[in-house]
C-alpha cells in the first residue's frame, strides 16, 4: 500500500507530524509512505518514507481558489503526488475546505455522487460498538438529496468497516417523530421513509447510546455535533481529574476506581478515531485534526492504513454504481 502524508498545516507543525510517521512506520512496514513537506524535514526520515518537496503552507483560512493557485504548496503537492504514483491513500491535517476542495476537484468523484461527505465513528456506550456520522463538516449546507445520499453511502460504510448486515440509519433531528425538524430534515425523510435500512429521525442526545449504527446530518449540524461532543468529552475528563485531586480520601478513592476511569477516559477521547473519510471520491482522503499531535494523527494514519486494506473506496463504488 501506497499513503502520501502532508507534512505540514497542521497546528503543531511538521514535528510532531514526522515523529507521527516514525510510529506508524514502525508498526506497519508494508506501507510504502511519500512525506510531503520542506525538504529539511522529509529529508530527515528519507530512510522511511519517500521525500517529496513542497515549498509554501496553506494558511487554515484557504479557500478553493487559493489551494488551486498555489501549486507549490504541500497539500497541492501532496494530492498530485497520489494521482502521480496511484497511491491508495493521502492525509492532511491542513485547512478542510482546501484540501477537502482539491480533493474533490482533481481525484473527482465516484460516478453518480452528488456531493462527498466527511464520514467518522464515534464510541457509544455499548462495549465494541461504533456509530458512523456523516456529513462531519465537509459542507455547510446540503438538498435532501444529498442527505439522502449520505444515508446510502453510511449504510455502505458501516456494512464494510463494521461488518453490520442490516446497519439501522437515522436522521439527526429534534425530535423523534415522523414530523418533527427543519424544513430539509423533513423533505430527506420523505425520501428515505421507504427505505428499509431506514429507521426515522434520533435526537442528539441519544446517538451514542449504541441504537442507531448510521446518523445523517448536514455538514454544518454534523460539524457542531462533533465539535460539541469532542468538547464535553475534554470537559468531563477534566472535571473527574480535578474531582481526584480535592483530598487525600478522593485520591485514595481514585486509586480504587481507577480501572474504571481509565476506560472511560479512553472511551471518551476523540483523539484515539484520529481522522475522518472523505466519502464520495476515488481515493482514501482521510482529514486529521487540525490539532494532532503525534499519537493523534498516527491514529489517523491507522484509519487511513485500515480503510485502505478494506478497499473501502472500491467497494463502496462497486457498491454504489451497482445499486
């Protein structure tokens, strides 16, 4: 397997990318890595991965026009390196709607989807469970028909990855009956109500609760859902951490539940799924976290290594056109 990797937009520089390289190298070397990036970084770990020049960084406010102007910047780089050595996978944690938009421009998309989504799973409460989301924030606003759509290329996700048979999807709204959120939730609902992998509308207090195994939102709502929940993931551990800390009798109470705690805490960090999949187009487009840092975007690496070996891109096309 081939990966391209851009080494550089990320919030906590090209460091911490390359040290992320490093531990993914060490668990998987059958992976043929190309690291895009300035030449005294990927030079470095040339004994690894393939170096691969670039010489500007796309600032995270980029848009279309400018990631499509700057062709020598690492994601630029970065994305005509897959097409160049048809590589099976690429990964960026630089500005989203440049590299989701480049993306979609010169790797296109699969034949017949309207518009690519960004698609993770995310923990529920039931022990090896996931639940897949999409649209996470690849667009801030969606027809029903790509709601639709999304639902179809969810249900595909969660069959593949999680090997669910008859996957349950949902519609995210306010309210669990037939008539209830906006005007687009309800005109998608109409378009999916017949479906039989279609089980009505969930509100966002219960996605985690491990019922549904696909939940479709518009890119702007799956986008905040995300954000919100990543922030009362670090919220409640913060808090429990600080609760330990108030006397001698919770530290010794701490030291009793610890397994416990330890659990959850790993349950709840966002930092472990790493990434998301631009679903949709002909290639595994994972987007890591702006924020990574080493374990987080190796984590994202293994996302990328893991959707690659399911050649969940080709069989979600096989899928599609076929259906």
């Amino acid at each position: 397997m081939k990966l391209v990797v851009d080494t550089l937009g990320g919030d906590n520089g090209a460091t911490e990318i390359i040290e992320a390289i490093k531990l993914f190298k060490g668990e998987h070397p059958d992976v043929e890595i190309f690291a895009v990036g300035m030449k005294e970084d990927v030079d470095a770990i040339q004994d690894i991965a393939h170096p691969v020049y670039a010489k500007s960084i796309l600032p995270m406010e980029a848009g279309v026009l400018e990631a499509m102007r700057d062709k020598e910047s690492s994601m630029y780089v970065a994305v005509e390196t897959l097409l160049k050595e048809n590589a099976d996978g690429i990964i960026s944690s630089g500005s989203t709607g440049a590299y989701l938009s480049l993306a979609t421009l010169k790797i296109k998309k699969i034949p017949g989807v309207i518009r690519p989504a960004l698609i993770t799973s995310f923990p529920t409460i039931i022990d090896n469970q996931n639940v897949v989301l999409l649209d996470v924030g690849a667009n801030n606003e969606n027809t029903k028909e790509e709601l639709a759509q999304f639902a179809k290329m969810g249900l595909l996700y969660s069959q593949i990855v999680f090997h669910k048979e008859n996957p349950h999807v949902y519609l995210v709204s306010n309210g669990s009956e037939k008539g209830k959120g906006s005007p687009l939730v309800k005109e998608a609902y109409s378009l999916l109500e017949k479906e039989p992998f279609f089980f009505g509308n969930m509100e966002a207090r219960d996605i985690l609760k491990g019922e549904a195994d696909v939940v479709v939102f518009d890119g702007f709502t799956g986008n905040v859902y995300l954000k919100g929940s990543e922030g009362m993931a670090k919220m409640m551990s913060g808090l429990m951490k600080d609760a330990f800390k108030r006397s001698i009798f919770s530290k010794i109470g701490y030291l009793f539940a610890k397994k416990g705690f330890d659990e959850l805490k790993s349950k709840m960090d966002y930092k472990k799924v790493g990434g998301a999949l631009l679903v949709g187009v002909n290639s595994v487009v994972v987007k890591a976290h702006g924020n990574s840092d080493r374990q987080s975007f190796k984590a994202a690496m293994n996302v990328a290594y893991n959707l690659m070996d399911k050649r969940v891109v080709q069989q979600i096309k096989e899928r599609f056109l076929g259906a």
